[in-house]
C-alpha cells in the first residue's frame, strides 16, 4: 500500500514540475500575414489620345460670337515625384466655331496649343492646371470676299483625369483659347477671337 502511495505521489509531482516547466518556456509568437502593400498609379511617361467638346467665345472689335464643336488629337509626357505630377502636352483641334452678325462671318476652322502641365495626384486621379502657348486660323468674310489668318496665342486652362486601367486614362477639361489680334482688310481693323472650351478626352499611355 505504501508503495502504491509513493509511486501515484512520485508520478504527481513529475508531472506538476512538467506542467511548471511548460509555462516557464517562451510562447511561439502568433502567426504574421503582411496585407499586400496598395497599389500606386503611375502616371509617369508618354501618352496620346482623341478629345471631342464644344467652343464658345467672341471676336475681338467685332459684334459675332462664334461657337461649335470642336475635336482632335493631343500627345504629351508626365513626370512623377510623389503625388505631384509635371509634364508637356500638344494639341492639334479641327472647329466648327463660326457666327454671322450683320455683313460679317467670323470662324477659327482649326488652332492647336503646347502647354506646361502641373498637377496632384490622389492614385488613379488626378487634378492639374495648364498653361502654355496657343495658335490657331481665324477666317473672316464679308459679302463673297473672305480673308484667312493664322494667329499665335496663349492657352490656360484646368482638368481631371481618371485612371481606368494602368494604360487607358479619361479626362474632363477647361480651356481658355485667345488668339491674338491681327489686321483684316474685310473689317479695317484689328481681330482675333477668344474661346472656352469644354472637352472630354481618352488617352493611352505607353
């Protein structure tokens, strides 16, 4: 009997001092699984793309007003450093802006700009101003007789644009378009004509 006694007493202590041990050793820290790190829109490098919008604005010395849609094509590049984003951009646009008031017609058939771009990015949107030079022809006509000009400029304006996949963006525009006065025998005076223009465009970028 005394022997069953020692040998149950012998077996408890062993495994209290087991169980002792056990909670003396270091815990194994709980599984670590990193989150994938979110992505990050590049806007860096160069794009092209098609525009198409409308244009409003007025002849300077003159009573018309001429206005139409407009479209064409625009290429540039883009630098990125953090959330800011600089680059250059041209355009080249074909116009249906024209008005007649009284004997005179005044249209600007087509213009083009190159233009500096600033802007922040917020990932995939991004939100700039732009500011550059401008030149464009501007017709002006008057009983049968027509007189052609091309005129240089300046061009600022504002916009957004949508990152829709790593190479297709989309964009919404403001344009201010003034093409300087030059003389028109078809008035006797100085004329060039001042546009707004709202444009929505696509671009990819390479």
């Amino acid at each position: 009997m005394k022997s069953a006694i020692y040998a149950a007493a012998t077996v408890a202590m062993t495994l209290a001092a087991g169980a002792a041990a056990a909670a003396d050793l270091p815990r194994s820290p709980a599984p670590y699984y990193s989150a994938p790190a979110p992505q990050t829109y590049n806007w860096t490098g160069p794009y092209a793309g098609v525009n198409v919008g409308y244009q409003w604005g007025d002849t300077t010395n003159n009573a018309t007003e001429p206005s139409g849609l407009q479209g064409g094509l625009q290429a540039g590049y883009n630098w990125q450093a953090g959330q800011f984003v600089f680059g250059a951009e041209t355009d080249i646009q074909l116009s249906g802006s024209d008005d007649t008031f009284a004997p005179w017609k005044f249209s600007n058939p087509w213009f083009g700009t190159l233009r500096g771009r600033a802007g922040v990015a917020l990932n995939n949107i991004l939100f700039y101003g732009t500011l550059g030079l401008a030149y464009g022809g501007v017709k002006g006509e008057i009983s049968g007789l027509a007189e052609s000009k091309t005129h240089p400029g300046w061009a600022v304006g504002a916009g957004m644009e949508v990152g829709l996949t790593p190479n297709w963006s989309a964009r919404a525009e403001y344009l201010y378009v003034d093409l300087s006065d030059r003389n028109y025998t078809v008035t006797g005076r100085g004329n060039g004509i001042e546009s707004n223009l709202i444009r929505f465009g696509v671009n990819y970028r390479f």
